[in-house]
C-alpha cells in the first residue's frame, strides 16, 4: 500500500495537476484571509474556511477524475487487477495519495492563525477546530471523487459527476426544506447525503464527535464501495477467482447498515459527551451552577423552540442539546410557526421572535424571546454614515437555566423586590435589572406616600441614592420593615447625603452614617485612571463570592461609618480603600487627591453588609450608586454585576438555587488591528505569491518531463 502511495502523491507532483490543486485553492483562502482577518481584523479563520468551501466542488474534481478513470481507459487497470496487491490496499493507497495532497494546504492554512496571533489576541482553539472540520469535509469530498472515478472510464464524465455530487450535497439543506420545513422520513435520508452542513458544525469552535464518526464512516464507506466497484471488474475479467473479497451485493448491503448503526448509536450519545467546546469564551460550556441545578431537577420540562428544526439557530441547538445530555427530564421540540402559527398563544399573548423559546413545566411557562438570548451592540459606521448592530454578548445558558428554575419554583417561592421610588432616586442599570430578573425575582416600583407599610410580600427593596429627602413617615415605614426582618440594598451618594436627614435616620437605627465627602484613592493600582475612580479590595463574604477574582468599579464613592459588632448586629466589610486613600471633606473644592488641612487618611469602608440576628434583617450599603450603573460594570468585565448577584440571590432566599443567575457570556474577541502595509504584504504573499510560485515550479516540472 505504502508503495503505492509513494507513487501516486509523486505523481501528482510531477505533472500540473498537484501543484495546480494547491495553489488555486491556496489563493482562494488567501483572498479570504486577507479580506476578513488582514484587512477587517476577525481573530477567527472559521469565515475564510466556510467561505471557501464551495471551491470544493470545483477544485476536487480535478485532483481525481483521472485517479482510476485515466487507468481504465488506457487499460492499465487490467495489471492493477491482477496484481499480487490487494485492491484495498490500491484503492487505500491512491485514496491517501489524494488526501495528503490535500493536506499540504490544510498545514499552509494552520499557519495563519499564529500569524494573526503576531498582531492580537486569536482563537487559536475554535480556528484549529474549523480547520479539522475543513480537512475531514474535503477528505470526504475526495472519497466521492475517487468512487465516481471508479465506475466511469471518461475523464471528463468522472469530473463532471464528481461536481454534481458534490453540489447536491452542498446544496441539500435547501432540497430537504423545499420537501418539508418540518422534516420526514425522505428529508432524513436524504439529509445521510448532506456532506456540508456537519462541517458547519465546527466553525462555532466545538469538535463534534457525531460529525467527525459520520465523515470517517462515510470516507470508510466510499472507499468499500470503490472497493467493490473494481471487485466486480476484477470477477468479469477471472471467472475462476471467486472468493471472499470478490463483489457481493450482500457485503455491501451489511457494511451500509453497519455505517448506518454506528452514526445511530453516537448520535444518541448525549452532547456532553459527543460535543467538546473549544471556543475562546467557553459559549457553549454549561456552568458548574447548571450542571448542578440539573442534577436536582425532578420536573418534566419541555422547552418549544419556535422555528423548523432544518433553519434552527446552530449556537442555540448546541446549547440546548447540552440541557438534554444533563438530565432526562428536560425534552427540546421544535414547532415550525408557518405550519402552528397559533402555538404561542397557549403561553403568551405578544408575538414571539422567531427562533424564541417556550420553557414549559406542569406549573407554569416562561417565553425567553430570540433578542434576549444575544446582546447587541449599536454603534456608528462612519464610512457609511449608517448604524450597524454587532452581537457582543451570548446568554442562552442564563436565560434558559433562569427559565427552568422559574417554571419549577413553587408560587409562593417566587420573590418580589420593591425599588423605592418618589425621591428622585437613580434607576438601576440593565445589567442589574437583568440580574433580578434572572434570580426569577419580580422587580416593582414603590412609592412609600401612597402605602400604609412596606407590603409583606416583599423579598427586598432598594433604596438608590435618592436626591430629595423622605418625609418622616415614609422613613419611619422603612424602618418598621427592617425591625420586622426586611432586607434591603440602601445606596448613598456623597453629594447629597448631609441634605437628608430622614433618609440618613434609616441607617442610623443601626448606628450607621454616611460620611461627608468624597473618597480619593491615591494607590496606583486601586484606581482607575482618576483618583476618585476607586477600585477597592472586595473582601470574601456571601455577598462577594463570586466577585473576588476581579475588580468593583466605584466611581466618587463616599465612606461609610458604622460601629463594633454587638450582641445581635454583625457588620462585615464588603469593599474597602487602602490606606493612602484620603477622604475629601470639601468635595467642591478639590484641587489634589492628596491629604489637606480638614481631609481624613484611609482606610475606609466604601460597601458595608449589616445582618440583625434578632429581626433577621440584612442591609446592604455602599457609598455610591454607581456601583449599579452599566457603564462602570462594562468597564470591569460585568464584576460590579457578580457582586450585585451574590446580593440579591442571598437576599431573596435563592442561594441554594443562584444558578439561575449565569452571566452573559462575550460572544467573540474584539477584533485584532493591523496597520495597512502588514495587512497589504502579508496579503499579497498568501493570495499571490506563494501560488504564483506553486504553479511556475508545476509548470516548470511539466514542461522538463514532457522534453524527456
């Protein structure tokens, strides 16, 4: 066999065709390459390598329609059958011949992500799995050119099925969903046929196992059948050698359902074990939080998808497969609107986005709608003067997890957060709203003028930085509410804190004040570009855990005093300064962070916990409100929303089940920048000059063999 293959790769290396083969789909990728990675600066290849896949269909054609067509038109084939060689070894080694052929673009093309690596930060993992997918699609596109070659004696006829095979099967996704959106028993064999979309599986960044057993099946079955193709030659030239190996409609019969049997069993195994993630950000990763959650799950759940399942949404597929492989008692079904226009309207009254979710239990149901499970951005294109939407963020698995808890939760288990209003207090940001929202926790306004008390039905209620003073009655009702063992996130802010006295009278039933003035950090590394950005120390509390790996953006935070413990009051530090921070009295006046006449030297307290153990009442504090603003939190990578997470899964009862609040997870790298003359020669080198000099020395190698 090895023989054999020596002197078949040789081959294609001494005439055009190998160097022809190389460098045309060379240039091809190269194109892409600049254009997406060089020029726009994507840190993945996964676009270069779906793009180029349609020269497959044109480009493997003439890499094997002379493999065995040429040998059986000029007759030599009749050696090759009566060879002492078994004509699965020739048929192994021609087929390997082709594919390392192949290859030498396959290891050309692994380059380029440590090229681009030179200039940013890569996905160095997702590119690599996208270029497996490449090379097992084109490895597959091969074994279909070599059995069309064994069963045509013309070139050209080879060449020419050869592309139209390929092409139906490039083009099947769309013959299946003209025959049904919806699937049948012809859309699913026919799909056994669809050699291209398994490859887009891996350009999300997972390796598929059930795509990787399908193209090694399929690439072992082809090479069977060419196999026997040449058995069955073999049988009409030599009468007298019928044997085991010689052409049996039966043996191609078992090996077909034994390919069919082995793709079944995988593809039943579930995701978690036949789907590794290798994206750069872990998309489609669950968090120990799910898989935890999952196990204790003892309630059927089905979750809708609103779409057919042949134009579902592949990142959202894979993350709901990862739910299936988890436990049992979570069913995935799609409902495609165009054949059940109405399903919605059993759970919602609003139309749904396409491609949205019904998460269903015997309860209650949840809609997550399609635009919540990615977070876009909007930004300004200057170079066309127009608006263009980017995805920046991924949240199904928050989304999802959020929505199974909440249709499993009892009704009476189902917390509402009151957010004072009435005093022009500041609003939460949506990143802290979407918090409370996915703890499952009912979000309302409150306006203490227009009640009697606090309603009992209250979980917590947050009191951000209001600029106009409670009247003593309302202060009074908030206060009732902590000594009947409320819980409450209270927020000041230094510029009008000495203004309100009776909003200042609630913390003082603990013996607490905000101080005057503002805090000025003068470490280096506790701030943030300006002294007043404070990035304090996040001791490791219940409130913290999941934001002492990072940083809490404090933007002009005030101090907060309070006293020792007693007897029944706890007070925990949450944040703290160091101690060369300066707490500046006269925060109108600032003219240096440094200490003046009137200042007091840190360290400070800038988020307080304070827990009474004989009202079982839990206030949180800190100093500023934009602890919960979004533009601080995006600045520190989502941390200040971690914290906040901590604060209200613990404050509404949900510890146990916190899971429900995942973090969105960033949905690709930023994009990589190269300056125009690198972008501009590296460019020219991988789409023109490395093919021009691939064709010159096949040309050249060509033109000496036909001298000779």
């Amino acid at each position: 066999m090895w023989a054999i293959f020596k002197r078949e790769f040789k081959s294609y290396f001494q005439n055009v065709v190998g160097w022809l083969f190389v460098a045309a789909l060379m240039a091809v990728y190269g194109l892409y390459y600049y254009a997406y990675n060089l020029k726009s600066g994507y840190p993945y290849i996964s676009y270069d390598l779906k793009g180029i896949a349609f020269i497959m269909m044109i480009a493997v054609p003439i890499l094997t329609m002379r493999s065995l067509s040429d040998e059986r038109k000029s007759k030599t084939d009749q050696l090759m059958l009566t060879a002492p060689v078994s004509v699965g070894k020739i048929v192994a080694g021609k087929y390997l011949a082709m594919a390392a052929v192949y290859t030498i673009d396959i290891v050309i093309f692994a380059l380029s992500p440590l090229v681009l690596s030179i200039f940013g930060k890569v996905a160095l993992g997702e590119s690599y799995v996208a270029l497996l997918g490449f090379w097992l699609y084109g490895c597959a596109c091969i074994a279909v050119g070599l059995f069309i070659s064994s069963i045509s004696e013309s070139v050209i006829i080879s060449a020419i099925l050869t592309f139209a095979a390929l092409f139906i099967s490039y083009m099947m996704q769309s013959i299946t969903g003209l025959i049904s959106s919806s699937g049948n028993l012809l859309t699913k064999v026919l799909d056994c046929f669809d050699l291209y979309t398994p490859f887009e599986g891996y350009m999300s960044g997972c390796l598929d196992v059930t795509s990787t057993v399908y193209y090694i099946t399929v690439i072992l079955l082809l090479c069977f059948l060419t196999t026997q193709s040449i058995q069955k030659r073999r049988w009409a030239f030599s009468r007298k050698k019928i044997g085991t190996g010689v052409f049996s409609a039966g043996l191609i019969v078992v090996v077909c359902v034994l390919t069919v049997v082995v793709n079944l069993i995988v593809t039943a195994l579930p995701a978690t074990y036949t789907s590794l993630d290798f994206s750069y950000t872990q998309l489609f990763s669950l968090t120990d939080d799910t898989k935890d959650y999952l196990q204790k799950l003892d309630s059927d759940i089905t979750i809708y998808v609103l779409n057919s399942e042949k134009s579902k949404d592949a990142k959202i597929d894979e993350t709901l497969e990862r739910y299936q492989g988890l436990s049992s008692h979570i069913k995935v079904k799609y409902v495609d609107p165009s054949t059940s226009p109405n399903f919605y309207k059993d759970y919602t009254d609003s139309t749904p986005t396409t491609n949205s979710l019904i998460v269903v239990s015997d309860s209650r149901s949840k809609v997550i709608d399609y635009n919540d499970i990615y977070d876009y951005d909007t930004s300004m294109d200057y170079s066309t003067y127009q608006y263009k939407q980017t995805i920046k963020g991924y949240d199904a698995e928050g989304q999802i997890t959020s929505a199974i808890e909440y249709v499993t939760m009892d009704a009476d288990s189902l917390p509402v957060v009151y957010q004072i209003t009435g005093h022009n207090e500041t609003t939460l940001g949506s990143n802290f709203t979407d918090v409370i929202n996915k703890a499952n926790a009912n979000l309302q306004s409150l306006e203490l003028f227009n009640e009697d008390k606090v309603p009992d039905d209250a979980s917590a209620i947050i009191i951000n930085s209001p600029t106009v003073d409670f009247n003593e009655a309302d202060a009074q009702k908030v206060i009732d509410y902590l000594n009947g063992g409320g819980k409450a996130i209270i927020i000041g802010c230094y510029a009008y804190n000495d203004d309100l006295p009776n909003f200042n009278k609630i913390l003082a039933t603990y013996n607490v004040s905000f101080k005057t003035g503002v805090v000025a950090e003068n470490d280096g590394t506790k701030y943030y570009q300006n002294p007043l950005y404070v990035l304090p120390t996040v001791k490791a509390t219940d409130y913290t855990s999941d934001a002492t790996d990072g940083y809490v953006f404090l933007a002009g935070t005030c101090a907060i005093d309070y006293p020792d413990d007693t007897d029944t009051v706890t007070y925990t530090q949450m944040l703290t300064t160091s101690d060369s921070s300066v707490l500046k009295k006269d925060w109108k006046n600032i003219t240096t962070p440094k200490a003046e006449d009137g200042d007091e030297n840190g360290p400070f307290t800038t988020g307080l916990a304070i827990n009474d153990s004989d009202t079982g009442a839990s206030v949180i504090v800190f100093g500023t409100p934009y602890v919960v603003d979004d533009s601080y939190d995006n600045a520190v990578s989502g941390n200040n929303a971690d914290m906040f997470k901590d604060v209200i899964t613990s404050m509404t009862g949900n510890v146990e089940l916190a899971s429900s609040v995942i973090p969105e997870k960033d949905y690709t790298l930023s994009n990589i920048t190269i300056n125009t003359l690198s972008a501009v020669v590296t460019g020219l080198i991988v789409m023109i000059a490395i093919p021009v000099v691939l064709l010159i020395i096949g040309i050249v190698v060509w033109a000496l063999r036909r001298k000779k």
